[in-house]
C-alpha cells in the first residue's frame, strides 16, 4: 500500500516540524511502509501571492499573513493530490509528536471511510460541530474532489469560508469516521496518548515568553460582545496588540518530552545548533532553548512510552 505521513508548517513552526517528523520515525517499527514528508508553506507560492490580502473566514473579512502562526492550515488538504489520488495518508500538525507507531493508524480499516478524523474539544465541537482536521487519516482515492489551491483562492472571491472548510462541514459527512481521541490528544499526555498535540497556541513548550503571534478567533456564539471587542481591538491597535506573551505549559512532562526530542534531533544532525540559534533570534524558539536542553533528561528507547520515565524523572 502506497502511504505516507504529510507535516504542515510554515517558517514559524520549521522545528517543531522536524521535531514531529523525527517523534513519527523514532516510534515506527514500519518505516520502510511510509514516507513522511513535511509541506511548508513557503514552498507553494499562492500563499505569498495572496500576502496582505482580504479573505473570508467565519462570516468575517479578516487579512492573509503568511507569517501567522498557523498560515499552514489550508495545505492540509494537499495531501490526496501530491499522492496522485493513490493510497492512504495522515496529515498532522507540526505541533503534534507521536509516542506510537503511526503505521497502526495509517494501516488500520477505514470501514470504507474517505476520511477519519476527532471531534473538536469545547463549544466548537459540542456547539459547531467542527471535526479536528488537524490529523486526518486519508483514503486519497476516495478525495479526488480536494483541490486545496482552489479553495484556497474562493476565499479570497468570498465564495468559501476558511471555517467550515477547515471543520470538515462540506464534505459528505457519510464519508467520515472517527478514530481514538488518543490519535489526537490535546494537551493531554497520557500512557493511552498515541499523537501528543499541544494545540493550546498560547502554551506550546517551546515558544514559552516570546510575544504572541497568533490571531485568536473574532466569533463568539456564546458571548457575541467579545467577538466586537476583538475585532474593535485588531482594526484600532493592530493584529497582535495587548494578546502578551506565550506561558509555560502547564504539564512538565509535555515540555520535556519535546525538548527531549528536539535533543535527540540536535544529536543526529537533524538540527544544527546554527539553526536553532537562527530561529531564537527569529522568536521562533524560546531563548532559553539551550538551558532547558542541558537540563532535559534522555528519553527511554522506543517503543517505551516516554511519560513511563519523564513520570519517575519528575
């Protein structure tokens, strides 16, 4: 079977891509099964065509920046094209690191599924009913319908909306099965935890003190004021003022495991120290990277889950 694993990120999210590309090949058993190949942004020139541009998202006009935090997310549909609309594919986030061998995931029975996929945590699940794209498994066979670039432009026509693109609201829902939560654990680090994501932008480990540079949503259902001071606060002040700066995570063992892994990279070559100097001064990286590396415990062989010794290290 033809299958491979696709990486979203863009110049702000670089690390933690390869940092999820080497979690994905330390926890597999099966990597002569896959490929994994990481998709940055910068790589597919419409985004930068579209830089400064007006675009539809939540009922909202809101401004395209490349150098948003997230501006990776519409690549996330690329996957069944790049794969010539042949085999299976797990398209992640580059904020989400595996502790389990993706092969299970990748070679499980989609019960004649297009796609497979979580709910959203909070309001946007229980209320929106969005579905979590952020790790898809694919059928590419069955999504010969996904032209990302194409959608990609109807945005900026204002005849497609970012946000029930991104939830997964117009696909046939029939096609869509659910898998395990834990193939896609929010914030949640457990022995049962299979992909790690930290999706809480405000907490990922290693961003921690550095100014914040994501744009936060501008629709409220539950409490609409707070959409108007949100959206009264980016027009008079600009995109990221009074949003402070990013917080330590709240679970030790999540920044551990990272920069365990962004230690091991460093070890094999994968990043260089060059490199990760270049995105600390980038405020890519948290600029104590290298203290918080010295004082980062190694992480116990694979297939061990890492929270068994990061849990008796702490």
């Amino acid at each position: 079977m033809k299958a491979s694993v696709f990486i979203q990120t863009n110049q702000k999210q670089i690390t933690g891509a390869i940092v999820a590309e080497h979690a994905l090949r330390r926890y597999s058993l099966n990597n002569d099964k896959f490929d994994v190949q990481i998709m940055d942004s910068r790589d597919y020139p419409f985004f930068a065509a579209r830089e400064g541009q007006e675009y539809l998202r939540d009922g909202v006009k809101r401004t395209w920046l490349n150098d948003d935090l997230q501006s990776f997310t519409p690549t996330r549909f690329m996957p069944p094209q790049l794969m010539n609309y042949e085999g299976r594919a797990v398209v992640i986030d580059p904020d989400i690191f595996a502790t389990a061998d993706i092969w299970a995931l990748l070679s499980r029975n989609m019960e004649d599924n297009a796609i497979m996929c979580r709910m959203r945590s909070g309001p946007k699940g229980l209320i929106d009913k969005c579905m979590a794209s952020s790790v898809m498994l694919l059928d590419c066979s069955k999504l010969r319908h996904w032209d990302a670039h194409k959608s990609f432009e109807a945005m900026f026509d204002f005849t497609q909306d970012y946000q029930p693109w991104i939830c997964l609201k117009e696909e046939d829902q029939t096609t869509i099965g659910f898998f395990e939560t834990q193939w896609n654990d929010f914030d949640k680090f457990s022995l049962e935890t299979k992909l790690l994501h930290t999706t809480r932008r405000k907490t990922q480990p290693w961003k921690t003190g550095l100014p914040t540079d994501w744009r936060p949503a501008e629709r409220f259902r539950l409490f609409p004021p707070a959409a108007w001071i949100m959206r009264a606060r980016r027009k008079l002040f600009g995109e990221y003022a009074f949003l402070g700066n990013y917080k330590q995570h709240p679970d030790r063992n999540q920044e551990a495991f990272f920069f365990g892994l962004l230690k091991e990279c460093m070890q094999e070559g994968k990043i260089s120290e060059d490199f990760l100097r270049s995105e600390m001064a980038q405020n890519h990286v948290r600029h104590d990277a290298f203290e918080i590396l010295t004082n980062t415990p190694d992480l116990p062989s694979a297939p061990l889950h890492p929270l068994s010794a990061l849990s008796q290290a702490a």
